[in-house]
C-alpha cells in the first residue's frame, strides 16, 4: 500500500472513530464513509460488505453496526500490517 494509501485509510479510521465518539449512528457513518472516502456497502453470497481504502468488512448478521466493527478490525490489522507493529 502506498503512503498516500495509507495516510487515507488511517484518516478513514480516525473519521469512523470520531463519529462514534460523537454519537453517531453506524448507518449514518456508513453513509458518510460512502460520500467522503467513496466506500461501497453491498449484498453478496449472504453477506453485507463494507469496503473502503482498500480494505473490505464483511458481516452476515447487519449492515451497520457489526460490518462497520468488521471492517474497523480489518483496518487495524491492515494498518498494523503496513507500519510493522
């Protein structure tokens, strides 16, 4: 991933974090996520998908709050993965 990559999807985590914080309900960061990091929520084999940055959630159960924390532990590890901690 490039550092640009990186930088952005770092700043995407940062966002979702902070919406949360402020209260804001899951669907409405999704949304957000849609608008402003040009993410994509969709329907496939049974399953929501969440993918954002590079990154992609997927969750059978809900297509807010659980594929958001889905894609939020993809993005730690990635992170993780791309900074070597």
């Amino acid at each position: 991933m490039s550092p640009i990559k990186l930088r952005v999807l770092i700043d995407a985590k940062r966002f979702v974090e902070t919406m949360r914080a402020n209260r804001s309900s899951d669907e409405m960061i999704i949304l957000s996520m849609i608008g402003d990091f040009n993410a994509k929520r969709d329907f496939k084999g049974g399953s929501y998908v969440l993918s954002c940055c590079g990154v992609t959630g997927y969750c059978t159960a809900s297509r807010d709050k659980g594929l958001l924390n889905s894609w939020l532990r993809a993005t730690i590890r990635r992170i993780a993965k791309e900074t070597g901690q």
